[in-house]
C-alpha cells in the first residue's frame, strides 16, 4: 500500500471530533438562526439587533486614534503646499494594493495626484527597508504615507526624515522593533500605547478611517466615499482579520455599495471569476475567493502593478484587459500551488514513516515562494496539524508555516530558533529561513515542542453551530443567513451536523478531487439534496449507495442555467451512529473483559451491537490490519466503528464495533499484537512480529471466554 493511501486510511480510522457550540433542544431547532446567533454567544434580542444591524455610524470615532489629528494636519500642510509630491508606499499583498489604491483615490478625488510605491516580494522583502527609503528619496516626495506596513522599519523612517521628508505610518501589524512616537504620526491599533478601542483592523481598514478622519478634518466628506468603502471591504476580507466590530461594519457597507459603487475593476475582476454569484446575492466569501486570490496572484507569481492599475483604472476597456490577465495568473498560481502542495504532501508521508505525525513539515528544490504559506495552511488544514513548508536554494531553505488548532507556532518555532538564521511572526503564521545542513536538527526540535504539548490540547473538534435536520432546510432557511452576512474569518459562516442522510448516488468530480453525493434524508420528508465536498475525493472508497451518514455543512443556493436549488456544502461526513457506540464502548469495553463469561451479561452486549461473532470476521480483521500496518507495522489508532464499517465496506464482512475489539482483544493475547486505549476516546493497535511463543487464537483465554458466552460461532 502506497504511504499517501496509508496515511488516509489511517486518518479516516481516527477522525477529529465533531462538537456543537449550542446543542439546540428540539422545539428549537426550527429556530435555525436564532440557535446560530446563540452559539455565537449572542443571546439577547438586543445583541442580534447590534450585531446584525451594524453600520458605518457605529464605528469609533477615527480621531480616537493617539496621533490622527498630527496625521490629518500634516496632510493639511502638504496639501495646501503648490504642487505637492505625495508618495504611497505599500505592501504586495491585497491588503497593501487595496490600502494603496484607496488612499490613492481619496487623493485624486480632490484632485491631487499621489505616487504609489510598491515593493517586490523577491527582490525586496517585506516591509520599508533602508535600500528602499534610499529609493525613494530620488523621488523627491515632500510626504510618504506608508499603509499596512511601516511600524517595524524606524531606521528607514528616520532616514526619509533625516532628507526632509515629512511621514505618516499606517499599519496593523505587530511591530517587531517599534520606534517611538514623535515627530512621525503612527496610526497602528496595534501597538501597545494605542488608544483606539477597535485592534483588530486591516491595514485598508486603518486607512479607511484616516481617509473619513481626513474628510472631517477639512470639512468636505469625499465625493466617493462609497467606492473608497468597497475597496475597504475587500482588503479587510482579503486579509483574513475578524469580521467583528469595525470591520463588519466596513464589509456590510462595501457588499450592499459594490453594484452600484466599485471601481471598474474590481467589477470586471468579479464578472470572469468562475464564481460570479449568476443571480445570488453578493457575500463576503465572493471577496475571499474570487477577488481576493486574484489580486494577490499578482504580487506572488507575476508583476504586483497590475493588480495595483487594475483597481485604479477608470476605463472599461482597459480594465477588462487587466482582469483577464490577473485572473490567468490566478490560474497560473492555482497551478504551482497544487503542484507544490502535491510534492509538499508526499515528502512529508515520506519523511514521516511509521510514526504518528504531529507537525507537517516539507522541504523541496525550486518551490515557487509566493505560494509556500498557501501550501502551508493546506497542508495544516488537510493533516490537522501545524504545517511548515520550506524551499531550498543555495544551501538555504525559506518558507512559511501555519498552525492547526490553538498551537502557539510562534512560540514552537522560537524553541527551535537556534537553528534558524531568521524568522518572525505571530500565534498563526511565521516566516523563516535556515541552512540546509540544520534542517533535520530543526524538525526535530519542532517536533519535540509539539509533541511536548498534551495530546487533548492538540485534538481539537470540528465545531459547528447547532444541529441542522435534513426536514428544516428550505429556500426560505437558506435565505434567511443572508442576514448573517458579513462572514469569514471570526464570524463564519453558519455550520451544522445535518444527521442521518442516505447515500443516493456518489462520485468524484474535479480530477478526483472532489466528492459529490446525492442525499436524502430519514424523515417523513425525504428531502433529497445534492451535496459537495470540495477536496475529500479520497474518501470514496470509504461510502457506497445506501449508507446512512452525518453531513458537517451548509445549505446554500446553487445557480445553473438561471435555475436555483439548494445543495449542501460540506467540509466532512461520518458513518451515522457510529460515535454514540464508540463513546460508549471506552468506558464499557474494559468491563465487559473483566465481567466474561456471565450469562447476565447477554443483552447488555446485544445492545452494544454484538451478537455473534463468525470466524470470518478473525480472518478479513487481520488481512485488513496487515494490509494497513505493511512491512513497517505501522501502528494503527481507530474508533471501533471505523474499523468495523470499513471491514464491512472493503472485506463484505458484517461486523460491529464490539465485535472488532474482542477480535483484536483475541489478537493481543495471542501475541500478534497490542490493544490500548488512547487519550482521545479511541483505541490504538500496534502488530507484533510473530514469534515462536505465540498462542492460536482458539488457546486464548479470551476465546474460550467468549466461546462460554455464546457469542463465536466455531
């Protein structure tokens, strides 16, 4: 068996965990919405009310901010100069360009045209180093407004000073080495002394709130503050900060502004998105996905101006030309991204073995840097744990990490810093670099932090809202979380177990990627509905027609040829029932070993699932488990019903999961293998090379326990 199967058939016999934040009593849970804002801690009328009713009025005041007013008199004093020299300086990212662009815009909407400066991510890193102050200098500006960056290059601050050069900070980010406030005016809800109650800004967020405090500050509000909020509103999405507070305000406006108020391209972008809403209305996963990806393909795999000309263009045909083109980088990057987290993935099966894998990291010759963090949060997302990927050139590997779960990266990769020449970042996300001589000392100690972190820690559930039944879902349910929206990162959108769904039809879409499936459920309705599960086309062996299922999901509407129906958009299934049985069978297996033979004990097992145990079940059970375990007796961890629906599945063996752990019991001690509990609510079955010593399976006592019980049939 290949390692990659291996390792899925392994994952999928020792599943994450399903939980739900508000488990809804059932005369609730036609209440859908109202049983999603309670999971969302939201319990009182007037709670939903703020929180779904947010507006632009709601947000702060812009001059709360310590040093805005400084800020907005500099603007002043530069504005009213004879022909002023303005310089942006940005970011590559979309956050960057959209904050870049909209200050822009504000500038030329009162007719003063500001430079833009944006730097390459190759060429010349993150952030405002000195080599680019030097730069910028020979422009010859009289202001520089950095925007989503800054905060940490005071060196490169104090030399545009130093050349007479009036600045203005803005940023959101953490600051690594943070000068001091003074003459320069920092507008960063970041940093420790600031003073405006909202932290949790996108850099365009932050430059949205400059442009308002500026509009008041000179006493005309700007003639295009619609369009400025849309572009907001991508870049605060784009950038993945919570879709609370401030920023749902800024998204909600610029979602009910972008028809009639976005720039052309930002427009034209949307409309050659293959996700273009055809009829639906516009969500904030629209910005994510379609929007967002397009503009930062430019600063990773091609040339950041046009992403930047393209959100500034004015005219419709030019725009449509820049759309087209970011839109075939986005495939090109889509492209070197799954080629990368395809190697990325099998390197790290490879270096993994037969051991449990607790951080994902791969190394590989020539990976394209503009995709490593992407590949990154895949293959966090897609193993469950945290994820680093690195490129080699030149004796040095560079690369990006993500986290899984509430694991603090930052702090993991600090313990192993010893080993790195540089690296920075926060709880989530990092960058770093290292010499390739030192990589397997770094993993090593990256392994060890983790694996020094308590299991339970690390096992982290999939949450959903509430439980969802298969009878509730209608187009007037589905319509009705448009008034969730804003969604996305911190206020996702809504996600429920929908139980006891049966397989109707099932098949991979996508190159195999995906997987889709025709559903119905158990109800006196019978509602049938079309699901998908984007990137769990490995599972399909696992399923077949008629099985009964848990779907983790969302209904939403699909359009096809101007017709709309309601599919299921989901992220994970399991077998039905299954997890009741193993919850109960932890506790309950060691006593039914301790209690064998009773006769008192009979319907107890009957209403754990066994009945009769045939001898066929020994035999398809240990082809099974050697099949998986292979020559490297790969140690093998499984919930009983797994193991059980998956000996049925691929052997045609109809076994339960009690039955499973008294075959494997019988294992253990007849010397072929070990059986233990683990921490996490499953169990843990290592195979033993077999010696000389080992017992048949009829000369253990266990046998000839359950022989006495009546339960083998001989």
């Amino acid at each position: 068996m290949r390692d990659a199967a291996r390792h899925h058939i392994l994952e999928w016999l020792s599943p994450a965990d399903w939980a739900v934040a508000y488990d809804a009593p059932r005369e609730e849970r036609y209440d859908v919405l109202s049983s999603v804002l309670k999971a969302r801690g939201l319990d009182t009328p007037i709670e939903c009310d703020a929180f779904l009713h947010v507006s632009l009025e709601d947000i702060p005041d812009p001059f709360l901010f310590l040093d805005m007013e400084k800020a907005c008199a500099i603007v002043d004093g530069v504005l009213r100069m004879e022909s002023p020299r303005i310089l942006i300086f940005g970011d590559y990212d979309a956050d960057g360009l959209t904050s870049s662009a909209l200050l822009a815009r504000w500038f030329k909407s009162r007719e003063y045209e500001a430079e833009i400066l944006i730097p390459d991510r190759f060429d010349d890193g993150f952030g405002l180093s000195v080599a680019l102050a030097e730069e910028i200098v020979l422009h010859n500006p009289h202001l520089v407004i950095t925007v989503d960056t800054g905060t940490s290059s005071p060196d490169a601050v104090e030399f545009l000073c130093q050349h007479g050069i009036k600045v203005i900070v803005t940023d959101h980010h953490l600051p690594d080495e943070q000068f001091a406030r003074g003459d320069v005016p920092i507008l960063n809800p970041s940093i420790p002394d600031e003073s405006y109650p909202f932290k949790e800004l996108s850099g365009a967020g932050v430059v949205y709130l400059m442009t308002l405090a500026l509009d008041r500050f000179l006493g005309e509000i700007s003639a295009i503050r619609p369009m400025l909020t849309v572009i907001a509103s991508v870049g605060t999405v784009a950038d993945v900060v919570p879709l609370i507070g401030v920023n749902r305000a800024i998204v909600r406006a610029g979602l009910e502004a972008f028809d009639d108020h976005a720039p052309e391209g930002l427009k034209a972008l949307y409309k050659y998105s293959s996700s273009s809403r055809k009829g639906g209305t516009l969500m904030s996963r629209d910005f994510a996905f379609s929007i967002g990806p397009r503009l930062n393909a430019a600063g990773r795999v091609g040339d950041v101006r046009l992403a930047l000309d393209l959100l500034l263009e004015d005219d419709p045909e030019r725009v449509v030309f820049l759309a087209l083109e970011l839109h075939e980088l986005n495939n090109a990057r889509r492209q070197v991204e799954h080629e990368v987290f395809h190697d990325a993935f099998h390197d790290v099966m490879k270096r993994q073995g037969d051991k449990p894998l607790s951080i994902a990291i791969a190394r590989g010759k020539g990976w394209h840097g503009g995709v490593l963090g992407i590949v990154s949060a895949r293959l966090a997302e897609r193993l469950r744990v945290p994820a680093i990927t690195l490129s080699e050139e030149d004796g040095m590997l560079t690369g990006s990490a993500r986290t899984f779960g509430r694991i603090n990266l930052i702090e993991g990769i600090t313990y192993a810093g010893t080993f790195l020449e540089t690296f920075g970042g926060h709880e989530g996300a990092a960058g770093l670099s290292l010499k390739a001589e030192n990589f397997d000392r770094f993993r090593e100690a990256m392994v060890r932090y983790i694996e020094s972190i308590p299991m339970k820690e690390r096992h982290v559930p999939i949450l959903a809202d509430t439980t969802l039944d298969g009878h509730v879902i209608d187009a007037k349910l589905v319509e009705s979380f448009d008034a969730l929206e804003p969604t996305g990162y911190g206020f996702e959108q809504p996600l429920f177990i929908i139980p006891s769904m049966k397989i109707e039809a099932i098949t991979r879409v996508g190159d195999g990627r995906h997987l889709r499936l025709k559903v119905r459920s158990q109800d006196d309705l019978k509602s049938a509905f079309d699901t998908i599960l984007f990137n769990r086309g490995d599972d399909e062996p696992f399923y077949s027609v008629g099985d009964e299922i848990d779907l983790m999901g969302t209904p939403e509407f699909n359009f096809w040829r101007d017709r709309r129906s309601i599919q299921l958009r989901c992220t994970d299934l399991r077998p039905s029932h299954g997890f009741e049985m193993d919850n109960r069978l932890q506790h309950a297996f060691p006593e039914f070993l301790r209690q064998l033979p009773d006769p008192h004990l009979t319907e107890t097992l009957n209403r754990h699932g066994l009945t009769l145990i045939e001898r066929d079940v020994f035999v398809a059970l240990w082809q099974l488990l050697s099949s998986i375990a292979g020559s490297e007796r790969v140690t093998i961890a499984f919930l009983p019903s797994r193991l059980a629906w998956l000996l049925t599945h691929r052997y045609n063996v109809d076994a339960g999961a009690l039955a499973v752990l008294f075959v494997l019991a019988v294992f253990a001690e007849a010397g072929l293998g070990e059986l233990v509990a683990d921490e996490c609510g499953g169990f843990i079955f290592r195979l033993l090379d077999i010696g000389e010593e080992k017992l048949t399976l009829t000369e253990t006592p266990l046998w000839v326990k359950l022989d006495a019980q009546g339960v083998l049939v001989t």
